[in-house]
C-alpha cells in the first residue's frame, strides 16, 4: 500500500472507522466504508468525505458491497441480502429447485446461506425454502382452479408426491382439502406422532374467566376478528386429528378461512418443529433428561400476532393471574361479542382508547400508555404485527424494541410467541432465570447476562428449549 494512502485500511478491516468518514473512489464513482472488503483502490484516486451527503454532492453511489448507504440507516448488509433473497423466492419459487439455487442467487457459499437464514429466519434453508413454496402454494390454491399439481409446480415442487408431503408436513391438510377451505365451516387438521394436548389446553386456558378464549375437556374455542366479521373458532381436540368448526353470522370467504387456519395451527402449536431439537437434545445429558419427560412438547402461539403483542406488554413485571385479569378487561372494553364470546380488540380499536379509560380499570399509567402506543404504530402500518414472522428476526427485534416501554424481554416473548422464531430467549424472565439455575444447580438465580449465555447452547431452538425450562419448574425436586 502506498505511504500516502490516507488512512491505515489495516487497522480499518475491523469497523473502527466505519461512521466517522467514507471513503470516496473517484476512478470508479463509489463510496465505501473504511472497513470495505474489497480490493484497495490507488491512493490518488480516493478522497475522504464526511458523510453520505458530500459524497453524494461528488457524484459518488454507494458500494454494493460494504452497503454504506444500509449502515447510516442503522440496517445491515445481511439483513437487505435476506430481504432481497426473501423478495426474489416469494416472486418467483419456482426458479428455486434446491437450496443451492438459493445459495447462487444471494451470491453467497452455502455455509454463509445456512447462518444467513439461521440468524434472520431461524430455519434451515431447506426449511425456509419449503415454507415458503408452501406459503405460496395455499395463495394459489385459494385464488385459482388450478389443477393441484399445476399449483405445485408453480411453487416450485419437483414433483407431486413431494408437493403433497411437504404441505401436509406445513399446512396438517392436503392440498385439496386445504382448497376446500373456500366456502367451508369444517376444517380438520392432522396431528402429527406424540402430541400432547394437555399443554396446549393450558397455555389458551390461563385465564379461567376469559372471553376471549375458553377450553372444556380436550375443546378449544377462540373469538377472533376477521375480515368478514368476527367468529368463533371451535378447535376439538381426537387422538389423531383436530376437528375445527367456525361459528359465524355469515359463511366466510377464501380470506378468513385462510386467517382461521393460520391462528388454529398456531394456537395448537403446528407450526414448529419438534423432532430436530428432540434428536440433538438426545446427544447431551443435561438436555436429554430435560426433553425425556416432555417428548413431544410443542410450543403454542397466539392467536394473531398483535394479540401477543398486547399480552406482552400487559405481563411486563406482574404475575399471570393479574395479567390475565387485565387483559379480561381490554377484551371486554374493547371486544366484538360473538356467539356468546368476545374477540381480542383489533390494533385501531385499542389505538383509539384513551389511556384514562384503562387506568380506571387497574392499569398503571405508563403501561397504558405503552400499550395504545404499540397499538398506534401497528395501526398507522409502522409495525406489522401480523408478518413479523415472515421477515427477518433481527429487523423484528429492533422494531418492536423502538416502541415505547419494549426491552428485550418484551421483545423476545413476541418473537417467541407472536411471530413463531425458533430461537428466541426472552432474557429478563424470571421463571426462565430460575429453570437454568434450578437444570444447573445454582442456589441463586442467574443474573439477565448469565441467562443469555447459558442459553446458547441451545440454539437454534432456543424457544422450545424456553418452553421445556418453564415446564421443568412443575417437576419434583
């Protein structure tokens, strides 16, 4: 490098100049990061600048390598290559044959692929891959009269027999019957080997007076807002399958069927995958004895995503039982009535309440304002409550950590319950905290940092493994 090159690139390589100036390169018309990975241009053609904007005023465009332009937003260059990458698949699946198209078409090895979807998806790239042929499959098979091996060859399945294994593996239906969606009221789903409903029914069944939700025997009922109107979602609970009927004032259309199959999927914990952590818990003492008495133990989400937002930010630093009371009475102020239930408040309706209207009923003052605050930023469109998941995890942790009164607990438990992540550790839990003293056999609870690392090791499933510790806490000691 020649002495008059302007700066030391060595020492650069490692960020520590990246924000206090760019580097222009006037021979090729970019500007970059000081710690650019490409090659190092000649010293007279480069020029530091201050900022973005005067290297814009030199007629500089940014690197699409080191993504200058992403850092001043505060994004990263991984999370626009997941974005893009997502953006391509969703709008053409079926140029996508395997995973190393996948790989190609980021530009990136296939290990870097495998951490790229890990960290922003927290899935496999066969995983996410097949979710999201998948996901484009059930759109088509709503919206047309397609054959169905047309459907799925348009998703980009290689064959039928693949197609209808892996939608059913995703959906718990077959294509046809998910097709039959279209002017039903009766849905089943299959349930997959070792399920354990008995979880499941506690989970929807913490609060005994709600009206939002109510479980009898192996019976789940759900009020829900859809776009057709509010309706009852009866979920019955058999030994193989779960028979799901819709109580509404009207027959629903292609849309609200589709939400309703999408919220008893995730309220009976369909949705993730089981089997992967199971056999990898297998291979560690520690982990095998904390799996072996819940084999089979699946994580349920909510309903909709806001509605786990909501219960996120109610729960902060109380306990359940007056959580749930809290919650009863948002559901009551702010509800729709259906056949004889009340739905969760949409995201306009709580964003229209006033705060003093939820204090009077035993909400503190600043979680009231937090939550009409999130409520707001869902309904203006500034946060999507309901697609977080199909998004990456990190942009979904920093935007719902922007939101007034969200930290990392608050965040993590909407990613774990709301969006369905994998591998998410809600960090400041108390009950999580005193599971991992408890599997270590600490006397005193680990501190939020110890938490955190003590956690790693089981990534990527660090959600299932959340749900496993807070349910250790019932064993015998």
């Amino acid at each position: 490098m020649p002495s008059e090159y302007p700066f030391d690139r060595s020492a650069a390589r490692d960020g520590r100049f990246d924000g206090r100036f760019l580097v222009g390169v006037l021979s090729t018309g970019i500007y970059c990061l000081p710690s650019c990975p490409a090659r190092a241009p000649r010293a007279e053609n480069v020029r530091l600048v201050a900022d973005e904007a005067e290297a814009q005023a030199l007629g500089l465009r940014p690197c699409k390598r080191c993504r200058p332009d992403l850092f001043y937003r505060g994004e990263s260059v991984d999370e626009a290559l997941f974005d893009a990458l997502a953006a391509r698949v969703r709008a053409a699946p079926e140029t996508f044959t395997d995973t190393a198209a996948l790989a190609r078409a980021a530009g990136v090895s296939a290990s870097k692929l495998a951490d790229l979807l890990r960290t922003h998806a927290h899935l496999s790239p066969a995983a996410w891959l097949r979710r999201e042929r998948v996901r484009a499959a059930c759109g088509r098979l709503l919206a047309t009269d397609e054959r169905v091996v047309d459907v799925g060859a348009a998703a980009g399945f290689e064959s039928e027999s693949a197609f209808h294994r892996q939608f059913l593996a995703v959906t718990r239906m077959t294509p046809g019957a998910y097709r039959a969606l279209r002017g039903a009221s009766v849905f089943m789903l299959q349930l997959p080997p070792h399920y354990r409903p008995h979880e499941i029914l506690e989970y929807h069944a913490r609060d005994p007076e709600g009206v939002c939700e109510r479980a009898d025997g192996r019976r789940l009922a759900k009020a829900l807002d859809t776009p057709d109107g509010p309706a009852v979602l009866e979920m019955e609970l058999e030994r193989d399958v779960a028979w799901c009927r819709v109580h509404a004032g009207r027959r629903l259309g292609p849309e609200a069927m589709a939400l309703l199959h999408a919220a008893a999927l995730r309220m009976l914990g369909l949705c993730g995958d089981v089997a992967t952590f199971e056999a990898r818990a297998a291979r560690d003492a520690r982990m095998a004895a904390l799996v072996a008495k819940r084999r089979g133990l699946r994580l349920p989400l909510s309903a909709t995503g806001f509605d786990a937002l909501c219960w996120a930010i109610v729960g902060q630093q109380i306990n359940v039982r007056f959580a749930t009371a809290l919650r009863r009475e948002l559901i009551e102020l702010a509800g729709e009535r259906v056949d004889g239930m009340r739905t969760h408040p949409t995201a306009e309706r709580v964003a229209s309440l006033d705060a003093g209207e939820l204090t009077r009923r035993r909400y503190s003052r600043s979680k009231a304002e937090y939550l009409i605050g999130a409520a707001q930023a869902v309904a203006a469109g500034t946060l999507d409550a309901e697609r977080l998941g199909e998004g990456s995890a990190v942009t979904a942790e920093r935007r719902l950590m922007a939101l007034g009164g969200v930290g990392t607990w608050t965040a993590r438990y909407v990613l774990m319950r709301g969006a369905g992540f994998a591998d998410c550790a809600p960090v400041g839990d108390v009950a999580l905290a005193a599971a991992l003293g408890r599997l270590h056999g600490r006397t005193e609870r680990p501190a939020p940092r110890e938490v955190e690392a003590l956690m790693r090791p089981f990534t990527p499933h660090r959600s299932l493994a959340t749900l496993h510790l807070w349910a250790s806490l019932k064993d015998p000691t």
